[in-house]
C-alpha cells in the first residue's frame, strides 16, 4: 500500500519526536522522529539530545497509539509540519 491510502497527520518535531494530535482519542501520540544515521546527536547521545536528521526523516506510516477507532487497524502517515504551517 502506498502512503496516499492512510490518514496524513501532520507532526511537529520536538526533540527527538514528531507528535501528532489524535483526534479518534483526543490526546497527542509521541512517535521517532530519527532516520538512524548515525551522525545524528540523537542517535549518538541515545535520545538525550535533539535529533539532527533532516526535515521529514521521520516521515511515513506509524502504528497507532490508541486502541479502537479509525486508525487502529491500518495506522496512520505522518509528514513533519513545514515551517509555514506554524
């Protein structure tokens, strides 16, 4: 399946995370945000710093975080929030 066919979240990354707002269960879900490179301070300092991949490295399809509703059962794209979205 291709990532047209999933619900698209948008995410802002904060730290070492995109969260995206949920709105089947209405609470925020943390999800990684890091491509794994391994010149990443994140990947280097296990999480404890920010992560330094590009924008959109975290990109792509997610599991969701809440039980039951529209996303349980195929999940979710989430694209990282472009500096115009603010």
């Amino acid at each position: 399946m291709s990532d047209d066919e999933y619900p698209v979240l948008v995410g802002r990354r904060e730290g070492v995370h995109l969260i995206v707002w949920c709105d089947e269960c209405g609470r925020e879900h943390f999800h990684g945000v890091c491509s794994g490179d391994p010149a990443c301070l994140a990947q280097r300092t296990f999480g404890r710093r920010v992560c330094t991949c590009p924008k959109g490295s975290g990109d792509g399809h997610r599991v969701a975080h809440c039980t039951g509703g529209r996303y349980w059962e195929r999940g979710y794209v989430i694209k990282e929030e472009d500096d115009d979205d603010h």
